[in-house]
C-alpha cells in the first residue's frame, strides 16, 4: 500500500560525498526509482567535499539529467566532518523532512517509503534504520567485524539505556527542525556523532521510531575496522556515559 | 543526572546495602542465613552479569542477519542503473 502524504511534505536527501565517483550515480538513480514509484515529493543534496576523483563533475552530469530541482550541488573545498556537512545540507534544504544516509551503497533506497510510513504512523521526530531488530541486518561482515559490533552495541545499552537498538547506523529519517537543533548541540566525530545524536534526541524528549534495514558493507571493496577506530568509538562512548 | 552518576549511585545504594547487612553495621541483628547469602552477592552479581553479557552478545552474534537477497539484489539493480544512466547521457 502506496499512501500519499498531504501535497506539503518533501524529503531532503542529505549526500555527504568524498571520493564517490563511482557511487554516486548509482545511489542517485536508486532515490530517483524509489522516490519516483513512491509519489513523495524529495530533492537530493550532494555535499561534496572536494573529491579528488571528479565526484562534482559526476555530480553535474546527474543534474543535467533529472534536473536542478531535485539534484542540489552543495559542494565544499575541503573535508570538513560530518556535522557541519550536515548543517550545511540543512541551509539549503527545502524540505521539511531530511534523510541522512550514506551514499556508498551500503543503504539502500528501498527502505524510503518505509522510513516515511513509520514516522506517519507515530508523528515520530526521529527514525533511525536498524540493522539488530526485526529483518535488518548486514552482508559482507565476517565473524570478528560482527562480534565487535554486537559487543560494541551490548556495552552501548548497558551504559547509555539509549531506547534504540542501533545507535552506531546513519541511515535515519528527521523532521528538519529536529535536525537542526540536534546538530548544533552534537560535539562528537565519526561512529559516536551518529550515537549523540540519538543520546541528545532522548534528552530532548523526542520520540523515536525504528525500521529494521539490510546494510550491504562496500560494494567495491572492504571496509575494516582497526584498532584505532575502536579506541576513539570506545573514547567516545564514555564521554558520552560521563556526560549525559 | 549523567549516566554515569545514576551508576554510581545505584552501585553505592547497593554497597552500602550489602555493607550494612553483611558487616552488621545497624546493629540489626539479622538472623545469620542473611549474612551468609549477602556476603558473596556482590560477586555473584558481577559473575552473572558476565554470563549474561557473553550469552547475549554470543546469541546476537550467531542470529546476525546475513543478507544476502539484499547484496543480490543490489548487483542487479547496479547493473539495470548503469545502463540506464548510459542511456540518458551519462559519462562514467
């Protein structure tokens, strides 16, 4: 069943971009597909980074073919993190609904309508895609990266009781004002930005609703998580335990 | 309050607890069976909550969902894009 919202609601596709020449013209037909089938009204934010591989370039391509109204270009000169990416994209955003997700394939547009459906359903301020409940899930992981994940989550809810399952995952769906007054309240980097947002939204007594989604890990390669990643996630989370 | 306050006062509420039954430090009198299984609990706990966290995060482990219908279906879908994208002009 296809519900369509009331004609004022339009959906903000966040793309924070560095190096995805590759990716991106891909991820951009899967939102214009799903989008598309779907009869919401979106628009699509690049925010590219500077890439040196000609990511812009691409970029303008797909403009050019679907249009300046629903492929913003919103590029900056250099890698500057992703909270001020998002603010950035928040500037420009004519929505009044935002998705964030990453746009190396490992989120899949396919759970759009999903997303959109499940914050109708509870006016929920926040949706986040979850990879631990329900059907979700992830492919690509082998036993070590999925023992650290899950060992990494259990140690997440025992100290932060966050009220959702993943806390880690950047595929969520915002009412834009909850966006922005999260967003300029987050000091964090990397892995433990996305779990302060969750932590702060709770904070602010908003509601959050979960939609169980398939996280395919790197298409065209691997992505590994070493020792440094998980001394700063476990840095991060008990700055987060003593601070909120 | 900040989690990690709430922690350690509910760490040191059931300390205290434990001192006052264990050590007798009210002068409570209390029959000598409850002494006897309070004195070991504080270990007791730690090693259940132990199991607990090896049998949870084991169990979360073994049912990770692999999904492999959606690493399929996305290889499809790269093809069925990059085709249509050609189609409509673009440059790779």
């Amino acid at each position: 069943i296809i519900h369509k919202g009331p004609r004022n609601d339009k959906y903000s596709v966040l793309l924070p971009t560095y190096n995805e020449r590759e990716n991106l013209p891909l991820i951009v037909w899967l939102l214009v597909k799903y989008f598309g089938e779907s009869g919401y009204n979106y628009e699509i934010i690049v925010i590219d980074d500077g890439s040196p591989d000609g990511t812009l370039e691409i970029a303008e391509q797909l403009q050019k073919i679907y249009g300046e109204d629903k492929i913003l270009l919103r590029p900056r000169e250099k890698k500057l993190g992703l909270g001020t990416a998002y603010i950035h994209g928040i500037k420009h955003a004519t929505g009044n609904f935002i998705f964030i997700m990453d746009a190396d394939l490992s989120h899949h547009p396919k759970f759009i309508p999903e997303f959109i459906e499940k914050q109708k359903e509870g006016n929920y301020d926040l949706v986040s895609g979850t990879r631990y409940q329900g059907n979700g899930g992830v492919y690509g992981w082998d036993l070590r990266r999925k023992l650290i994940s899950r060992g990494a989550n259990f140690l997440t809810q025992v100290l932060l009781r966050p009220g959702a399952s993943d806390l880690t995952g950047s595929f969520r769906l915002y009412k834009k004002k909850v966006l922005e007054s999260l967003v300029e309240r987050c000091v964090s980097k990397g892995y433990v930005f996305q779990m302060e947002m969750i932590v702060r939204a709770r904070q602010l007594n908003y509601t959050i609703g979960e939609v169980p989604i398939s996280f395919v890990d790197r298409v065209y390669g691997e992505s590994k998580l070493g020792g440094n990643e998980i001394v700063s996630f476990v840095k991060g989370l008990l700055t987060l335990f003593a601070t909120t | 309050m900040t989690k990690l306050l709430e922690w350690l006062f509910g760490v040191s509420f059931v300390l205290v607890a434990w001192a006052v039954v264990s050590f007798d430090l009210l002068d409570l009198s209390l029959p000598q069976t409850y002494r006897e299984v309070a004195w070991p609990m504080p270990l007791y706990l730690l090693v259940s909550f132990g199991c607990y966290s090896l049998a949870t995060v084991g169990y979360r482990v073994a049912t990770f969902n692999d999904c492999e219908e959606a690493a399929k279906e996305l290889q499809e879908q790269i093809k069925e894009a990059k085709e249509d994208l050609r189609k409509k002009g673009l440059k790779m």
